[in-house]
C-alpha cells in the first residue's frame, strides 16, 4: 500500500505529460518539452513527483511566522524606510 501511495502521483504525471504531448503538444519536434512524447512523459513524471515531496504542517507554518513576526524591524514598526521619511 505505501509502494501505491508513492508511485500512483508518479503515474498520473506521466499519463498526464503523454495526454498532453498528444492532445495539445507540438507534433513538430521544435518544441523542447512536449515535440516528443517520452520528454513530455518524463516531465509529467517530474511534476507528479513533485507531489511526494512534504509540506510544512501548519503548526511549522505558524511558528514561522510568529518568528518573522519577533524580529526587531517589526517590533519597532520600521520595517518599511518609506514610511518613516518625511515629503516636500
């Protein structure tokens, strides 16, 4: 089951790169990632791939922004310079 779950986001990049070099792509092969099918297929692999890869929890999201927010420029309010300068 965890084999599945790894390689079925792999598999729907892949169908999805194929299905889009033969609907959409460039049958001309001057286009660099769908002119030939096994570039778009590796690429949709790529992009599936990519959705194995983890995300931050939102308790990590809310500890960096709590982070951000304690650093002294926006203690003191002056993290924008603009806002402290003065027209004519």
């Amino acid at each position: 089951m965890k084999l599945l779950k790894k390689l079925l986001p792999v598999f729907i990049g892949v169908s999805a790169g194929y299905a889009y070099w033969y609907f959409i792509g460039c049958h001309g092969g001057s286009c660099p990632i769908t002119g030939n099918w096994y570039t778009s297929v590796i690429y949709g692999g790529i992009v599936g791939a990519t959705w194995l890869l983890p995300s931050r929890k939102k308790g990590e999201t809310e500890a960096a922004g709590r982070q951000k927010a304690d650093t002294p420029e926006a203690l003191a309010g002056t993290s924008d310079t603009r806002a402290n300068t003065t027209e004519n």
